[in-house]
C-alpha cells in the first residue's frame, strides 16, 4: 500500500468528521430523543455524514493503489459517495421545507416532484460511472475513451450545479422568510454553508488531500448548536419563548436587525389555564409575532407593525375565545411611540421583571 501524508491528512480529517458527529448523535439521543422532530432531520444527516466520513477515508486509503484495475475499489467507492451527498441534499431539503411549512402533507406531496431533477441525474451519474468502469479500459488512451470520460465529466458537472442550485435556492428561501417573518432567529444557515465551502475551495487547491466531508461535519455541528442555544429561551411547558427571550431581543435591537411596534398583554387566572389554552392561543396569532411567556400566567405577545386596529382585532378574539372555553383572562395593548427605540420599549418589560422579582 502506497501510503503518503496526503492519504494520511485525509483520513485523519474523516476521522474528525467521524468523531464529532457520533459524539453529536449521541449528545441529541440523550437531550431530545425522538420527541423534537427536528432532531430527528438532524439525526438523518448526521447518519450520513458518518458514511460519508468512512467512504472517503476507504478510497482515500485503497487510493486506486492495492489494484489499479479493482472496479470496487475504482467505481463503488467514489459512486457511493456522490449517491450519499445527494441524498444529504435531499435531506437538508425536506429539513428546510418542514422549519418553513411545518405540513408533513405538503412535504409528501411536493417534495419528490421539486427534487427529481436531481435524483434523476444522480441516477444518470451513477449508471455511467457503472457503464464506464466496466466497459472502458482506462488504461488504453483513445478517441473512444476519451469521449467516454468527457460524458461521465459532463454528468457530474450539472449534478454538481445542480445540487448547488438546490443549495442557493433553500438558503434564499430561508433568508428571504426570516426577513419577512421575523422568525428562526436561531436559524444561522452561513452556520453550515461556511465550513462546507472553505472545505471545498481547499480540496480544490489541496487536490490530493479532501476536506469536504469535514466541512460537512463542522457546518452541521455549528447548525445544531445555534439551534440548540435556542432551547435556553424556551419555556417547556408551552412551548413559547421565555422572559429571557426578551434580553436576546434586545440585542438585537441594537444593532438594528429587530424593529417591535406593539405589544399585547395576556393575562391568565393561573398557569393551568394558560398551559391548557396554549394550543388556541397559537393559532390566533400572527407568524411574524413573538409570543413569550412573561410569568407564570402571562403571554406578551410582540408585534411588528404599530396597527392598533389589528392588535385590537387579535386581543378580542383571543379573549372571546378563552371566555368561550371559561377561562378568565385580562387582556391589555400597548403602542410604540414614533420617537422611542425599540431597544427602550423591550427595556420596560426588562425593568418591570426586575422590579416584580
């Protein structure tokens, strides 16, 4: 076996991969289980970031040296891995058609259809790799073999684009909704795009040494953990943000990126009663709102716009709702003034925690 320091680089760089997601899967099965359906998405990718991590690290190793004329070793290999990148895609695309949808039925539906382009030229790639390594003798330099190579080149190439323009088109989708929305501020796609470029631009100026599956590997880590860091606002119980939410808002009200007009004020007989009204509070308010629970037995719901119309319209329903459920419930709106910042209106209801506690 031909074994060089390039081979050895690789492979620790699989290595890596290797580790860190298995410590990742491992760290999700303790804290989440199968009880948040985005651990799962999460799960699925991280599965196939450890085949790919091994596949890599085996053609690396074998490096065509142990049999030059080994089709397992020369075909199998370098196929498996493109197949296993592709599915990767397919699964990061069904991950981020469910963070915006959240409608399995939808997915089902239309997910296959937006895909098939991609899964039929993968098909296409894998048959001719199959085609080429069986019937073309690589070593034998022709016209014929040289058209054969230019086919298998030509294929690759567009599932390269293409599967870079399902990548550019999920994250434009994904920006373009949180800009409009407000919501998934956790969400850091440059989080898991970053580390997977830089780790392609070096396999390409390091052609003998892979760093692709690492770059996949960090991306994802980096991704569950910004996704992670949002479970420290969360409010087990109902699933809304909690009152520190509203420091983190803060900040970003700084620096400019989160503008509040409004903000409507909840308040429930006991924690029982919101706990059990969670479910039809939800579904009244809007999804470019933040909802937070502020104390056991109030919601602040934070609102974009300055429209005293449509949070009157939100705080009735609600209230008309709960009163039909027996609930008792006080409801109160209160108005951004035009010269204030946003960073002093959150400020107040930081202040107002402060002096209740």
């Amino acid at each position: 076996m031909h074994f060089t320091f390039d081979i050895g680089l690789t492979v620790a760089g699989d290595i890596v991969a290797f580790s860190l997601v298995t410590w990742l899967l491992l760290f999700n099965k303790k804290n989440f289980g199968e009880r948040d359906e985005m651990s799962l998405y999460f799960s699925k990718l991280l599965y196939i970031i450890m085949v790919l991590s091994v596949s890599e690290a085996l053609i690396y190793i074998f490096d065509f040296r142990i049999d030059p004329n080994s089709h397992i070793i020369a075909m199998i290999l370098p196929t498996l891995h493109e197949v296993l990148i592709t599915i990767f895609t397919l699964v990061w695309l069904a991950f981020v058609n469910f963070r915006l949808y959240h409608n399995k039925a939808y997915i089902k539906r239309r997910f296959w259809i937006n895909t098939a382009p991609l899964l039929i030229i993968t098909f296409v790639c894998a048959f001719l790799s199959v085609l080429f390594y069986f019937t073309v003798d690589i070593n034998a330099i022709n016209e014929e073999s040289k058209r054969a190579v230019l086919v298998v080149f030509i294929s690759y190439a567009l599932l390269l684009v293409l599967r870079f323009y399902y990548f550019i088109s999920s994250i434009r989708r994904l920006v373009q909704y949180q800009r409009q929305s407000g919501a998934m501020t956790f969400f850091k796609v440059s989080y898991l795009f970053v580390p997977i470029i830089a780790g392609a631009v070096l396999t390409v100026f390091y052609s003998r040494v892979s760093f692709r599956i690492l770059g996949f590997a960090v991306g994802v880590a980096l991704l569950y953990y910004s996704m992670y860091a949002e479970k420290y606002y969360i409010d087990e119980a109902t699933g809304f943000y909690n009152a520190k939410y509203i420091e983190y808002l803060i900040d970003f009200a700084k620096n400019g990126k989160r503008e509040f007009g409004c903000r409507m004020h909840f308040k429930f007989k006991d924690s029982g009663s919101l706990e059990g009204f969670k479910g039809d509070f939800k579904k009244m308010i809007p999804e470019d709102c933040e909802i937070i629970r502020y104390s056991p037995d109030e919601i602040i719901v934070l609102a974009l716009v300055s429209d005293r119309a449509l949070s009157h319209m939100i705080t009735e329903d609600i209230k008309e709702m709960a009163e039909e459920s027996s609930i008792a419930i006080e409801t109160k709106y209160e108005q951004k003034d035009e010269a204030a910042a946003t960073v002093d209106f959150l400020g107040e209801l930081v202040n107002e925690d402060n002096a209740d506690n």
